[in-house]
C-alpha cells in the first residue's frame, strides 16, 4: 500500500480485530440479556451473594427484566451477573 494513512489503519485493524470481535460480542449478549424476563414472584432473596442494598433495591423496585435491573441506581454489574445466573439455573424465558 503506497498511502502511509491507509497502511497504518490496516495494521489498526489487522491488530485490534480481536478485541472488536470480543467487545461485539459482549454488546449482543448484553441485549439478548436486556428482555430477559425476571418472574413476577421472583424470590431475589434466593440469589446467593447480593449485598443487603442490592437486594432492598431489587425488592423494593421487582423490576420486570434483566434490563431494567441493571438501570437501577446501585445494582452492580457484579449483582447483574449473579441475577443471571440464578435466572438461567431456574429457567427463565426471553421476552418476544
């Protein structure tokens, strides 16, 4: 490649590909995740590991999805993680 700006944004590319690929990745699985039902009688007192506000704060607010969850001012990443697991170990569905 003669132009020097077009060689450096291939070798940009060529190096970071894998990272983009990964980053892309997390943000599907965050919006497969984001209409991930919560049941309405939901127990978040069964999900081993929430911290006492987070659990207050899940309770208090009994949001409808996964979603809305981790828009909670307070809830964790870490929190949201844990919410998943237990939905997936108990069967949750997807919302349509």
């Amino acid at each position: 490649v003669s132009d020097p700006a077009v060689a450096l944004q291939v070798e940009v590319q060529a190096k970071y590909a894998g990272y983009l690929d990964r980053q892309q990745a997390e943000i599907e699985r965050q919006r497969r995740h984001e209409t991930l039902l919560i049941p309405a009688a939901f127990d978040f007192a069964a999900v081993p590991g929430l911290s006492a506000e987070v659990l207050q704060k899940l309770t208090r607010t009994r949001p409808d999805t996964v979603g809305q969850a981790s828009r909670i001012a307070g809830v964790t990443p870490a929190a949201v993680s844990l919410l998943l697991v237990h939905l997936h170990r108990h069967g949750a569905e997807l919302a349509a």
